[in-house]
C-alpha cells in the first residue's frame, strides 16, 4: 500500500515536470503573447475576441494578412501599430528582443502544423 502511494506520487511529480517543460510559459513569445496580445488576437491567434470584433485581419491564422505575412512586415507592424484599427504600436512598450520573441510567437500561430492554432 504504502508503495503504491510512493509510486503514485512520484509519477505525479513527473508528470508535472514534463508539463512545465513544455508549456507556453517556458518560451518568452508565448509568455507575451499571452500578456499583451491575446486580449486581441486570443490565446490560438484566431482574434475572436470582443476587441477584435468585425477585424477580419485581426485573426492571424486565416491566411489573410493586411500588412503581408512576411516576417519583416509582421515585425514592422507589431513595432508601428496600425493607426487604422486598435492595433498598437509595440515599439517603446517591448524591447526589440520582445518584439522578435512575440513575432516568433504569432507566425508559429499563423503557420498551420508548426505547433500553432490549427491541428
Ligand atoms: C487592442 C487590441 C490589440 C492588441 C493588444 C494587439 N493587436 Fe494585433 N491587431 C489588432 C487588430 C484589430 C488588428 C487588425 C488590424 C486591421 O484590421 O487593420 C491587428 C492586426 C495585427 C497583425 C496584422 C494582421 C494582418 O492581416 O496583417 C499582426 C501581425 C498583429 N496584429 C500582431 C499582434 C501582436 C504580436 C500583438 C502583441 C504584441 C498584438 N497584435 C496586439 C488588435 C490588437
């Protein structure tokens, strides 16, 4: 009896390690992608959310992009803002190490298989 409560605790104590090393917190994009754009965009980037309401752009995983999908004009957006919608600008409010980590972030979201919102 006591084994099996031995046992049972330490898989217990496994599985939460192997949990924290792989969740998003572990890695800084997702960390700010959760704190300063999911809001927005919502945790899987697809902006259902009631401040990204009638902003088709504003989901990122559809394929559609207002500002091109390249990583340059991804980056440049996130750092300019979009004065046409509620997009902010991130520059000043992140580092451009921040900016890059987050940008990261968002075209894993947007890239269907790479670990983002789509199966
Ligand atoms: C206050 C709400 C809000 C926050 C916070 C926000 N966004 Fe946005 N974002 C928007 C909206 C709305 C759009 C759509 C703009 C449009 O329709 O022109 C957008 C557009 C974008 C686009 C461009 C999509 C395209 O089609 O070109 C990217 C990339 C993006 N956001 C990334 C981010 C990242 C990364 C963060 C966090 C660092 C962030 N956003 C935070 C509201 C927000």
């Amino acid at each position: 009896m006591r084994n099996t409560l031995r046992i049972t605790s330490l898989s217990i104590v496994l599985a939460a390690g192997a949990f924290a090393s792989c969740a998003p917190e572990s890695d800084p994009g997702a960390r700010l992608w959760r704190k300063k754009c999911a809001a927005c965009h919502g945790a899987d980037g697809t902006g259902r959310t009631r401040f990204a309401e009638g902003r088709p752009f504003a989901d990122l995983t559809d394929d559609r992009w207002k500002h091109g999908s390249d990583r340059a004009s991804v980056r440049r957006l996130v750092a300019d803002g979009d004065p046409a919608s509620t997009m902010p600008p991130f520059a000043g409010r992140l580092t451009p190490e921040e900016i890059d980590a987050v940008v990261d972030h968002a075209l894993k979201l947007a890239t269907p298989g790479s670990g983002g919102a789509k199966p």
